[in-house]
C-alpha cells in the first residue's frame, strides 16, 4: 500500500508541470502486436485524464514483413529508409492501415476520440547516390494547424508512416522521423519512442540518460557496435533535441508501466537525450531540508554520514547544494568554510542509492572545487570512513592525517571517536616552495 501510495505522489508532482503540454509517442508496428499494448491503452489514457495532450505516430515494419511474406513477395524496403517499388508501398499502405486500425479500435474501447488524419505531406526522397528511391518519401511538412484543432477538442492524432503530396500521390515514410517533425510541429516537451528493445546499450549496459551533445558523440564512437534499430533511435534523438524537442525517452513498449515509469519517475525506465537542464546543482534552499534530510538519513543507515537532527540541518542548509534530476534533489554535499586556516571541508556527500554509478558524486566534488576556488580557498579537505578510494582515485584527493586539519575541527574529530581518513586536495600552488 506504501509503495503504491508513493507511486501516486509521484505522479502527482510532475502533472501539474505537464498539463496541456504536448507528448508525441512513437510506437514501432511491433509493439502494437504485443501483449503489453492494451497496458499502454491504459497508460495513454491516465495522460489524457491528467490533461496532457497526446499524439500517437506509428510504425508498420513488422507488418510489412508479415504482409508480404503472405503474398509471397520479397519487399524492397520495411522500414521507409530504402528503395520502395509500387509493389512494395501497396504492402506498407495495407499494412499501416491496419496498424492505424488496431490503436483507433484500442483507443475507442477505452472511450478515448481519435483519428487519423492526412496531416504529413511528403515528397519524394529522390535520387541519392545515382538511386531513385522510388516511392520512399521525406516529411515536407506538417499540417501543424489540423493536429492543434484535434488536440484542442480531446481528440489524439494517430499518424501512420505514410504522406501524400498535392498531386495525390503516397509515400512511404520511416516512422522514426514522421515522431521528429510531429514534435517539433507541435512544440512537444517528450517525444517518447517504444520499441521492443528497450533503452541504448553502451559498453556497460543501458545509458540511462544523455545530453543531445552526448548523444551525438555516443553514436559517432559507438555506432559500429549498435544495432540498426539503436543507430535510427538515437540519431532521430539527437535530430529532436537539436531541433527544440526538450526530452526524447527510448524505452520497451512491452515493460508493463514503462510508459508511466518514463513520464512520472526521475530514474526512468529507458533512455533518456535531454536538450534542456535536465540536471543541475544549485544551493541548497529551506525547500530542501526534507529532500536533504532524507538523503543524510540513507547515509547514516549505510553508516557514511554523521547523524544529523532535522533542526540541524535547518540550521545549516545555506551551507548546502544539491543536484537535482528533473527538479528533484538527488544528491547533496555541504561546504564549511574555515577562514583563518584558508580551507574549506567538504562534508555530507551522499547520492541517492537509485543513482549511484552515474558520476554524480564527482559532479559534486568538481563543483564543491570550483566554488573554493572562486573563493580564493587553498586547501580543500573531506573525511571518509568508506569512500577513501574514490576520493583518492577518482577525485585526486591525497591522504591527510588529523593535523591537517583546523584547531576547531581536529577537536571535533577526536571527540566522535569514527576515526575517518582525512583527505586533502590543494586548490591553489600557495603551499608550493618558490621556484
């Protein structure tokens, strides 16, 4: 009941940030047909009962092929990114059209409006490399006006990965880009891709979340490794966020709730290409001492941090900052000047455990440096009981003794009895011997 009670209030923080704001999801024709899709029928309509505007876009490869192989044919393209011969656009037209039939069908049985509207025109992609593309197509526009009309009366656009041009002629589309110029059309603040693949893999499992600028060079360096499906997601991600799109979720359409996990939760469920400040690190306000005090509390239990009072901390969180995840502090540290001695002590570093090993912590510690040395500070100290190598390797601290400590807080070391190393990073070459 706890659990599910925290959900909610989860959901609740982010709705009113959302409300009448746009999400464009990006279905492939896969997940359409899988066991999971009335769920996410579900999950679209809790959107809408929260004011939230949505768009549907969709794919049809897999019904292409399934298409096909029951009129014995080898299709020339699936996925609008090749050649389409006629034979092969009538299999698309088929095939889409009844993918666009099965989300209107599922939509209906929840009382939810929609349509599909001849909102894409397309042209011809044209000669490329000497090679007509025939009947594939390129987004020339949006009919921008048609799909604020529908959404405007509670009615969700389903958009097919087809276009049409003024002489009445059909185009096949790659649905990954039809998702790209819907968003930006609409002016969308998600444009959400649910696949049957989940987030991007890297060399160390899924990448959680990156810059539009990350992204970009994660696929120029990694791009021989990645599958077809992850090159087009995430190069379509990048082409979003570059292009006014503030968020672009990659994620499993066949995860029961992976939608809402994506939309209502700072850790997501996929892949997450962010072009706005997505993250930060701030001072720490009055606002914060509960999201504060709750991240000293898990330090504690896990015995890195000292305990402290909620008074205390009520005290001290001027001497704070926090970094945030979506407007929501996960993680906190705290500077204590010591003037006389021209030091500064990091203390109270702790990362909420659902983020740990995303570089948060050096986030942090690289902060909490360039705010000393703004300052002038000459030595910056730190005292771990458990964290000794990270700060050393990780963060070049070296390691200290209690007499490199000032007066007041040496006494208050010898007084606690935790025995923590002491660390030190020198900011400035004051200390360095002349010459």
């Amino acid at each position: 009941m706890q659990a599910r009670l925290t959900y909610f209030r989860e959901i609740l923080r982010y709705v009113p940030r959302f409300r009448d704001r746009v999400f464009v999801i990006a279905l492939d024709g896969a997940v359409v047909e899988d066991e999971n899709f009335p769920n996410l029928l579900l999950d679209i309509a809790l959107l809408r009962s929260l004011s939230i505007r949505v768009a549907l876009v969709h794919g049809a490869a897999h019904q292409v092929r399934r298409y096909a192989e029951l009129v014995k044919m080898t299709p020339s393209d699936v996925d609008g990114t090749g050649i389409t011969d006629k034979a092969t656009l009538n299999v698309a037209i088929t095939a889409a059209n009844r993918v666009t039939h099965e989300i209107l069908e599922g939509l209906a049985a929840h009382d939810l409006r929609a349509v599909c509207p001849n909102a894409v025109v397309a042209h011809p992609k044209g000669i490329l490399g000497g090679v007509d593309h025939l009947f594939t197509g390129r987004v020339e526009r949006v009919d921008v006006g048609l799909l604020q009309v529908q959404l405007e009366h509670d009615i969700i656009p389903v958009v097919p990965p087809l276009g049409c041009d003024g002489a009445g002629n059909s185009y096949r589309l790659n649905s990954d880009a039809v998702a790209v110029e819907v968003a930006k059309a609409l002016r969308a603040v998600k444009l959400i891709y649910l696949s049957t693949e989940g987030g991007v893999r890297g060399p160390r499992g899924v990448v959680r979340q990156m810059t539009v600028q990350e992204a970009g060079a994660f696929l120029k360096k990694y791009r021989a490794d990645l599958s077809p499906w992850a090159v087009t997601k995430l190069g379509h991600a990048v082409r979003a966020g570059e292009e006014g799109v503030e968020r672009i979720h990659i994620i499993d359409g066949r995860e029961q709730e992976g939608l809402l996990g994506e939309v209502f939760s700072n850790e997501g469920t996929g892949t997450l290409v962010y072009a706005n400040e997505y993250q930060s690190i701030r001072q720490a306000q009055k606002k914060d001492v509960r999201a504060v005090f709750h991240l000293i509390q898990q330090g504690v239990r896990a015995d890195e941090l000292v305990k402290r009072t909620r008074a205390d901390l009520e005290k001290q969180i001027g001497d704070f900052f926090v970094f945030e995840v979506d407007r929501n502090p996960v993680a906190c540290a705290a500077l204590y000047q010591y003037p006389e001695q021209n030091k500064v002590e990091l203390a109270s570093v702790f990362v909420d455990d659902r983020y740990a090993n995303q570089g948060i912590g050096l986030k942090l510690i690289h902060y909490a440096e360039n705010v000393s040395r703004e300052k002038k500070v000459a030595e910056l100290f730190c005292l771990s009981t458990q964290a000794i190598n990270y700060f050393v390797q990780k963060a070049g601290f070296r390691l200290g003794t209690p007499d490199d400590l000032p007066p007041a807080r040496r006494e208050r070391y010898e007084q606690n009895g935790r025995r923590s190393q002491v660390l030190v990073k020198v900011l400035t070459d004051q200390h360095k011997p002349a010459g």
